[in-house]
C-alpha cells in the first residue's frame, strides 16, 4: 500500500514565527502619528544591510517621500549604520524596534 502521512520539509507555515536565521535579525516596524501602518511590520533582515534599507523599503512601500525613523521611540540613527548592529545595541525581546512617521516625531 501507498504510504501516508509522509513528512515533508517544514514549507512556508509559519515562517514568521521561527527564529531568524543568524545572518539576519527581526526588525518590527511600528507607525506612529498619522504614518500609514503596514499589512506585514516584522521582517528578517540581513545585519550586514545599512539602516537606509529600511528607510527605503518604507518610503517605497508607504509611497512617501520623506519618512521619519526612530529607535526606541526616541533617537534616529545614522542611516549609514548597520543593521546588526543597531540591533545589538538596541533590540528589545530579540527585535529591533523602528518607529516611523511622516513628520519629525522625537529627537
């Protein structure tokens, strides 16, 4: 008889939920004033990418030509500074959180 029940390899189910792999980290982005809030805020990115990655992805996708980026609701990096390190210095349970708004919001 055919076999059932045959275990394939873990596909797409629930991606988000399993740890990043160790080249990349969790970033969790969060809207603030009256910013446009995003269908998908957590994304893995690679720490070698510059924090201008985020910047630009949220410009793009939010379609905004200025967007304003903040860690822990209160200082912007430097856009030139790496992603694994920001997250390093500032991850809060293991994710780096971004806070983004279209107008100047802290600092």
């Amino acid at each position: 008889g055919r076999k059932e029940g045959r275990k394939e390899g873990r596909g797409g189910a629930g991606v988000m939920d399993s740890p990043a792999p160790p080249e990349k980290v969790v970033v969790l982005l969060k809207a603030t004033g009256d910013a446009p809030i995003l269908k998908q805020s957590k994304f893995k990115v690679l720490k070698t990418e510059r924090f201008l990655f985020v910047s630009s992805f949220l410009q793009k996708n939010l379609k905004l030509d200025n967007v304003f980026l903040y860690l822990n609701s209160s200082f912007s990096p430097s856009l030139n500074e790496y992603i694994g390190s920001l997250h390093e210095a500032y991850n809060v349970d293991g994710k780096l959180i971004v806070n983004y708004s279209t107008t100047p919001a802290w600092g």
